[in-house]
C-alpha cells in the first residue's frame, strides 16, 4: 500500500479533497469523504475499500487497527487535516470512498417481505444519517429519499449514519420515480402523521412496505399520505411532534417481525 506524507494546507489534493463537502464536487468525481474512526471500522466490517486514507500523523502516528483495505494511505500535518475535515474539533482519521453507482434494481431480503424509510424531503442532513442508523437497527432493507432532500453522502449524514451507510442500501427518487418504484414493487406507502387516525400499536404491518417520514414542520403532503394507511404515535402533555429519527426508531423497531 502506497504512503504519501502531505504537510501543505493549499496542497492541490488537500483542495480536492476539502471540495467533496459539496454535492457537486461529489457527483462530478464520484467520491464522498467519512470521517472518524468508528466509521471507517464500519466500512471495513462491511468488506469497503477506500480509495485513500487520510491520517493526521500528530494524532495517529501509527496506523490504528481495524481500518479498511485501501489503494493509498495519506499521512497529512494536523493543518492539513483540518483543512480537509468538516468538524470543529477534527477526527485525525478519514476515508475517500467512491460512491455507490446505479438505483435499487431488485429487492433484497425474502420475496414476500421488504421494508425501507423513506425520507421525504428532510433537509437536515444528521437526521437523514440517523435514520440510516435506525434502519440498519431495526433490520430494515434500505434508507430512501424523496427530492428534495438532504445528501446520503454529506460530511454529516455519514458522521450521523455512524458508517452505517456503507451496510445498508439507499436510493434517492423524485417523488414520481418514488410512486412508480413503490407500484412496481408491491410496496404499500405507509405515512408518519400526528393527526393520522390510525394508533401505530394497533396496526398490522403489511410485510412489503415504505414507511414515510417528512421534517416536523412540513410533514407528509396531505395528497401523499392519501395514497396509503398513516399511523401516528400518540402524544400527551401538549407535545405535537418528535424528532425524525426518534419517531422512526419507534414506528421501525414497532413494526418489526
């Protein structure tokens, strides 16, 4: 494995690495930065290959255990890192990966039973890694997202995944490639309301199903959550909504086998 020792701040691959924080530089080069040291192991116990591992050498002298194969491992000065890494308080510790190519073409897991989130244009990027946590959790199938909405593949939808992204599968749809998918697939479109009328501990679900989940200040479109059951969480003490994830770690563990 190639070693490569960078001290420079304005080293060109420190800028090309600083620019995959954007979503375009992401897209035009095909890869995504994960930061951390919990993440990278995830991504090894997942069998992934980074294409080059970036190490603040102040900080991991050696190279720590459990990291994932990689084609090049960088050691960077602490500057260095830091101009790369999208925290305040850096990791000393990051992969470059290559994004995963080509949407959902089958649907894994036993022929009559699939499940998946849907998040349905959330824009905060920690709540949509939190509910690739959630899914990996509850043994769900895939994460999806309904534009638009936050990026999978963001600094901090990775960091809130905690490297769960790279074990579970997710896809992004505009919401009529999303509706054509679901038909396609026999999945039912169950929503997440408050004002729902149906009581999630008292529902059947169905063993082929997505379940939609909006941002607590814009919901699930009333002509979007016609088209299938909505269940809520009940609420006491004048409380109107949860965070995202926290409802779906409890609709999603709920709905469990």
């Amino acid at each position: 494995m190639k070693t490569t020792i960078i001290d420079s701040p304005t080293n060109p691959r420190v800028r090309s690495w600083t620019a995959l924080e954007d979503a375009r530089e992401r897209r035009a080069s095909h890869l995504f930065l994960a930061e951390g040291l919990r993440v990278l192991k995830t991504a090894a116990e997942a069998g992934k290959k980074a294409v080059v591992l970036l190490v603040d050498r102040e900080k991991f002298p050696d190279l720590p255990p459990g990291l994932p194969s990689a084609n090049e491992v960088c050691m960077l000065s602490s500057r260095a890192f830091g101009r790369v890494s999208s925290q305040t308080s850096p990791a000393g510790i990051a992969g470059v990966f290559e994004l995963p190519s080509g949407p959902i073409q089958s649907l894994p897991g036993a022929p009559n039973s699939w499940r998946a989130l849907v998040a349905w244009r959330i824009q905060d990027p920690g709540n949509l890694g939190a509910l690739v946590r959630v899914a990996a959790g509850a043994g769900f199938d895939a994460v999806l997202s309904v534009l638009p909405c936050a990026d999978f593949y963001s600094p901090k939808a990775v960091r809130g995944s905690s490297g769960f992204l790279f074990k579970v599968k997710t896809a992004t749809f505009d919401e009529a490639e999303f509706f054509a998918f679901a038909k396609a697939n026999a999945l039912v479109a169950v929503s997440a309301e408050a004002s729902a009328p149906q009581d999630y501990r008292k529902f059947a679900w169905p063993p082929r199903f997505v379940l939609l989940l909006g941002g607590e200040a814009a919901g699930i479109p009333s002509e979007v959550s016609a088209q299938g059951p909505r269940v809520r969480i009940p609420m006491q003490n004048g409380c109107e909504s949860l965070n995202v994830s926290i409802a779906a770690g409890i609709l999603a563990f709920s709905s469990m086998p």
